[in-house]
C-alpha cells in the first residue's frame, strides 16, 4: 500500500510541473537552439502608405542557456547580427533583455513542446511634421520558432 502511494505522489509530482517551468526547461534542454522558421511584420494603418505584410522563412536562431543568457542571430537577407539578451518566461510572456543595446522586449508565448510562436505588437500615433493628418499605425511582429 506504501509502495503505490508512494508511485502515485512521485507521479503526481512528476505531471504537476508549472507550464512556466516547462517552457523554461524546454527552451534551454538538449542545446537550447531554435530556428526562426518564419517571421511575419504586419502594419496596419490608416494612411495606406504605411501598410505592410512582410514573411520571411529561415532568418535565423534563438539559443537559450540554463542560466537566463542566450542570443539571437537574425538577417534581413544580406546582414546578420548577433544579439545576446538575458531572458524571463511566464505561462504566457517570454522576456528578451538585450542588455548590449539597453534594450527589452515582451513577446506573447504560445507554446507546444518543441515549438513556439513568439508575437509582438504595438500600436503608435504621430503627426507628421506640417500636417493635420493623425496617423495610427498598428505593427505586429511574430517568429514561428522550432526546436533542433
């Protein structure tokens, strides 16, 4: 009777794991390395001009470390960059700090082990110089990411 109380609790504590400790433990384990399989910037907007629906496959990779540092490496098609942030996740954000460029972003997290949708979004509005015109541009940004 011990012996199965005892199987049941360890499995119980097992399969109770946090979501958020999963994704933590998911983007660092075997390698922490992610493809950013395709990356999407949407624009919305109501001056025409600025509107924009952009994808682009295979631009580049998140590696994640144990500790919270990690890198992204991103290209536009011609230029890579290399970014090293220190990185927080809940059960619904990921946090990058790109603590080199004082700089920090907030991604909304969907996640599925193994793959990830990181999205990003915003809304401005300005008015250009010597005009009367309010614009209101909405900018989404998302990358599709999949584990190596």
């Amino acid at each position: 009777m011990q012996r199965l109380i005892f199987i049941t609790l360890t499995l119980f504590l097992i399969f109770s794991c946090s979501k958020e400790k999963k994704i933590e433990r998911n983007l660092w384990k075997n390698g922490g390395k992610w493809d950013i399989v395709k990356y999407e910037e949407i624009v919305t907007s109501n001056w025409p001009a600025n509107e924009k629906n952009e994808v682009n496959e295979n631009i580049g990779i998140f590696q994640f470390e144990k500790d919270g540092s990690g890198w992204m490496i991103d290209s536009d098609g011609y230029d890579a960059q290399k970014s090293n942030f220190k990185y927080t996740n809940s059960d619904s954000e990921l946090i990058l700090d790109f603590y080199e460029f004082e700089s920090t972003r907030t991604f909304d997290i969907e996640w599925e082990k193994n793959s990830l949708i990181l999205t990003r979004s915003g809304t401005s509005t300005y008015t250009p110089n010597g005009s009367s015109i309010e614009i209101t541009d909405h900018r989404m940004y998302r990358h599709t990411c999949e584990k190596e």
